[in-house]
C-alpha cells in the first residue's frame, strides 16, 4: 500500500508555487521555491490527515492522478494509515490477541500521535497477513 497522495503544482506569476491536494479540498500551501513548496506540501498533508484521523473523518484512499505530484505525510501518520486499512473491519481484541499484547496496546498502533517501532509494525503486519516494507526517498 502506498501512502502517497496526489498534488498539483502550479508556478505563480509572480514567483513561487502553489500545491494543492486533489483528494482534500481543505489542504493547500504554497512555497518561494520548489523545494520549500514540496516541504510545506508534505507538512500541510500531514496535518489534514492528523486531524482528520483525530476528529473521525474519512480519508480516502491516493486517487490515481497519473501527471501529478504524490506526496507522502509523516511516517508515523503513515505507519497508522496503514495499519488501520490493513486491518479493515478486523476488531483490535482480534489484532491484540493475535500479537499477544493488551486491546489499548494495539489500538496504539492506529493513533497519528504514537511512533510505532519497527518491531511492532513487523508483528502487526505479519498479523494481518502482510509484509513491512520500508523505503527511503
């Protein structure tokens, strides 16, 4: 699963970039140069999904959007992201007891505000019957 969501980029007449994200409305940025833009676009994902993690909103799934930027948030909102589609409709007694640990232990690994370690994405991930992989960029 890839935690990457599109964007579009558009230079500004007078200087810079403007960044807006297809898949949420509310979630846009701009930036004087490319590299401050791409920064900012990460930051600002990061955010909208944060708070919409916390107030139980949906988030969608990446649109396929073949010519635009893809920007992926935070690790950790990635690692929850993740986590939770993986596990689907499973209960988190289900994802608790299949990694030996407590039901708040295991809801932990959803939460935008906790880092996981590696080990714990590794067992969770075997536990739903997937694999870690992990990627720099």
């Amino acid at each position: 699963m890839d935690i990457r969501y599109p964007a579009t980029l558009t230079p500004e007449p007078d200087g810079g970039f403007v960044v807006q994200f297809i898949d949420f409305g509310e979630a846009f940025t701009e930036g004087e140069t490319l590299e401050e833009a791409l920064f900012n676009a990460a930051e600002v994902l990061t955010l909208t999904l944060d708070g919409r993690m916390d107030e139980g909103q949906p988030i969608p799934a990446p649109s396929l959007a073949p010519d635009a930027l893809l920007i992926a948030p935070s690790a950790r909102i990635q690692a929850a992201l993740l986590v939770r589609r993986a596990r689907a409709d499973r209960p988190f007694a289900e994802l608790a007891r299949a990694l030996d640990t407590s039901w708040p232990a295991a809801k932990r690994l959803e939460d935008p505000h906790h880092s996981p370690t590696i080990k714990q994405l590794e067992r969770a991930a075997a536990a739903l019957g997937k694999r870690l992989v992990l990627a720099f960029e």
